[in-house]
C-alpha cells in the first residue's frame, strides 16, 4: 500500500502519521518532549530532543505499519508556529534552544517600537499586530544576548528558522548538505516578511538588526519539492519532501476549508480560529492577524483572519499539574459535568498575557467569582468554559471585520473530546459546532500538502469529498443566559488588563 506521511512537530510532543488515498491515518507514533522554563515568562525547547523524537516517531510508525520509504509518497511537514532557534548548517551546531511561541522575552523590544510609533506600519505589512509572540523579537534577543552571534548571521553562517526550516533541513541530509527553506505559512508568522509581496521586508529587517541572509528561502506551502530524505535518515532511503504549512495552517487545509467564509477552530495547547478570506488579505481593526493561509506553486497566496489564544489545553493540564485538583484531564471533564454551571467561577488565563483580541503581554490572569459555595467541580466547569468564552470573543471580532458569517464552525484538536466543552461552545456562538471523524487535521493538512505535490491527490474537490462529519454540537442555551454570562466575562477580562505590579507582583 502507498502512503503519505505527516511529521507533525507540536508544543509539547511530535508524531508522525500514515495517511492512505483516503485521507485516513493507518499508522502513527507520538512523543512528549520537555518544555524548559530557564525563568518567568521564558520557554524553551532542545531543538536535539525534537530531532531524536522526531528520528524515533518516524521510524516507529513505520514498523507498526510494516512499511518502508518505498512505500512513501512524500513527506509533509507541520510545525509549531512562531518558535524559532539559531544553528550552523553547515556543522549542525546548535547556537541557542528554540524559543518558544509563548515566551515574552521579547516584549520590551516590541514596547519601544510601539512607542517609537512603528506599530501601525508593522501591523500595515505583516498583517501582524506587534508582539513577542512572533518571530522576529526573539531573534533579535539571541542576536544581542548570544556571543558572537551577529557577526556570524551576518556571514549567514547561521540561520534562524522555526521548527519546519530545521526538521526539513535535517530530513534532507542536515549538516552540509540539507535544504534550508520555510513556507509562505510559516514566514508569515515571523513578522518580518510582507504579506503581498511574501518577501522577508528590508524596513523590518533594519528595524529588528536582523541580516536577510540568516534567514531561509520562503517557498510555496505545496506543489514543489524542496529536497529529499538520505538514505542513512530516519526514512532509510529517498523520499520527496514536499508540503509544509504551519500549524494552524494545516488544520484549516486539513479541515477542507478550502473556500472563503470556510473557518476553524483548533483547540490544544492554546486555541486557533482561522477564517479563509480568499486571495485578498483582509486586515483587522479588531486584534485579528491577517495571514498567509496556504500558497500553491505558480498561484496567488490564500489568506485567512486568524484570532490566536495562548492558553487551552494548557489550562487544563495546569489545574492537573500544578493546582493538583485532578489526576487526569478526562477528570476535568467528569467533574464539570457533575455541576449544572459554573457556580459563578470565571477563569482568565492570562499566563503569557492575553492574545488576539486584546493583545496586552501585561495582563496576568485571574480567577473571579470565588464564593464559600464554589467546589472543585465549579472550577473545572470554569476552566473549560473559559476557552469557549476566549473562542467567542476571536468569532465576534472575525465577523465584524470581514463582514463573513460562519454558519457552523468545524473543530478539531484534543480538547474537542470535552463534551461539556464542545457544547458549551455551541451555546455561546448560537450556530452549531461539527467535528470530523479525523480528528487529526493538523497532520491531515500536511499529509494533504504532500499528496497534492506529487499527484497522490489530484484536487481540492477530491480532498473535500474526504471529509466526513462525526460529531455536531447545536445550540440550546436561552439568550438571556448567555448575555449574562458574556457580562461576567467581561468583567473577568476587565480585571486581567488593570493588573499593575511594581515588578514583584506587589
């Protein structure tokens, strides 16, 4: 049977699926790599340990589905967005961990550019709004705090890539010999590239003290091949390596929304909403990011609204890891349903600031309504309801920007096995919410990229008729309780942004 593989590279783990003709996953493999906390407000991953596990879940995968690289049609690429290393290509040397999309050590660069009046050009070319989030101030931060690391981007003998540029580099013979390029997708994400031209912009460039030529090659999402896997890889023998999309991206791509007005949304370690907008970028007013959403060899660029949460799932594992009030995440659940509402328990969870609408780094999170009667189950309800209320402030903002009404919105990711969730979710958008039977869309998306490049799937057309619905959540909540709720969210929000601390959270 012939395949096409998905190496899907997340926050916290990596994997690596089969995919057949039919867009159905037939064998896949799944690691947790460590997530490194060197002080506040800072993450980091081993670009090495992501490496070995991405080597192990390849090889994994194949063993269980007794294939080989002869098997293998293509490869596609799907990586976390935003989260960017410095290495040497030529020797392999790691310069600096990979700093992760949720780190801030960049938001005092991003504050003096805001002061200096940068932002609303900033925002004009990348479609981005100004934060550390992205790229290129994390970049700028390994350039003035690693010895020696200037002079050397600037003889581009080293590189800043995010996870794809460094997983394709390696895949297609690493040290020496392996390919460095980033998608259109993913550079979008950098803040330093325009997003007309899909060009890395001289202006940003200058602004951040980044060199153009420590930066990699942005090339089309799919319909090209940009190298192939060695023989003494992980694949074990020669395979295209041919689609990359990032990966919210990918999902939208996997989820089929191939058509504007078509959208997602993705909840995991945070949460995604992305709207296809067509081949005309639609910018916000409202907090949204205007991004690239795919880019097909020799066509104009698709783009899509996208409202960005930090934190998901992530809360989820917060309560189980750190407060201790559950052992499990499917705990959560069990304990939310065994109370009617929250109990009048709002959870912002501003850990890393707050996103998409509101964009403050400086917000801290809260946890409002605390009464005598509230039990660990009101918290957990909480804690799941906050994702939904986060969802429906991104959708409001979509709908008002680009005048696109989402009349159902198709789900995916882990938390999307949270019935209590999932139907809350429905309540507070007032339009039903639909989840596939593969679930994996982030990988799908990949794995579709790949098939498309090397003829293995002949069209979106085909691609759509891949899609089949599994689950359908529908509104049932009156009107005048939601209005109530959303109030009290509000109100929650509004406590998060006039936090204020002298630098010692006193």
């Amino acid at each position: 049977m012939r395949y096409v593989g998905a190496l899907d590279q997340g926050t916290t783990s990596t994997r690596f699926i089969l995919f057949d003709h039919a867009g159905t996953p037939k064998a896949s493999h799944q690691l947790e790599h460590r997530q490194i906390y060197p002080q506040p407000g800072w993450v980091e991953h081993d670009p090495k340990e992501i490496w070995e596990a991405s080597v192990l879940v390849i090889r994994q995968t194949l063993e269980k589905a007794r294939a080989t690289y002869k098997d293998l049609v293509g490869i596609g690429i799907t990586n976390q967005r935003e989260t960017v290393l410095a290495w040497e290509p030529k020797t392999g040397r790691i310069r600096h961990n990979a700093i992760v999309w949720q780190d801030l050590r960049g938001a005092d660069l991003i504050n003096r550019l805001k002061v200096a009046g940068e932002a609303e050009r900033m925002q004009e070319i990348t479609g981005l709004v100004p934060s550390p989030y992205f790229s290129a101030s994390k970049i700028a931060w390994m350039l003035e705090h690693v010895e020696g690391l200037r002079e050397d981007a600037r003889s581009g003998s080293v590189i800043f890539g995010t996870i794809d540029t460094f997983l394709t580099w390696h895949l297609t013979g690493g040290a020496g010999s392996g390919v460095i390029v980033t998608d259109a997708t993913n550079a979008s994400r950098y803040m330093l590239m325009d997003i007309r031209s899909l060009d890395w912009d001289d202006r940003l460039l200058g602004l951040f003290g980044i060199p153009r030529a420590s930066l990699p090659k942005i090339v089309p999402s799919f319909g090209e091949t940009y190298g192939h896997t060695v023989a003494d890889g992980p694949v074990g023998g020669t395979v295209p390596v041919c689609g990359i999309l990032g990966d919210q991206q990918a999902a939208l791509f996997g989820q089929a929304c191939f058509s504007a007005g078509q959208g997602k949304s993705t909840y995991g370690t945070g949460c995604f909403l992305l709207t296809n907008t067509g081949m005309q970028p639609s910018f916000s007013s409202r907090g949204l990011l205007t991004t690239v959403a795919y880019l097909e060899a020799d066509k104009p660029p698709v783009y899509a609204l996208e409202g960005s949460i930090a934190v998901a799932g992530s809360l989820v594992q917060w309560v189980r890891d750190n407060l201790k009030i559950v052992k499990s995440a499917p705990e959560v659940d069990l304990l939310a349903e065994s109370v009617p509402d929250c109990g009048g328990v709002y959870i912002v969870p501003a850990f890393s600031g707050l996103f998409a609408p509101y964009w403050r780094s400086d917000a801290r999170g809260v946890i409002a309504g605390l009464t005598g009667y509230v039990t660990a189950a009101h918290i957990c309800r909480a804690v799941l309801e906050s994702t939904a209320f986060q969802v429906k402030d991104i959708f409001d903002a979509i709908k008002a920007d680009s005048g696109i009404s989402v009349e159902v919105l198709k789900v995916d990711g882990g938390l999307t096995n949270s019935r209590p969730l999932m139907e809350f979710q429905a309540d507070l958008l007032g339009i039903p919410v639909i989840r596939p039977q593969v679930v994996e869309t982030t990988a799908l998306g990949a794995a579709y990229a790949a098939g498309l490049s090397t003829g293995f799937f002949s069209s979106f057309e085909e691609l759509s008729k891949h899609w089949r619905e599994k689950s359908r959540w529908v509104p049932a909540m009156d009107e005048s309780v939601r209005k109530q709720k959303i109030l009290f969210w509000n109100k929650a929000i509004q406590r998060t942004l006039d936090w204020e601390t002298d630098g010692n959270g006193e």
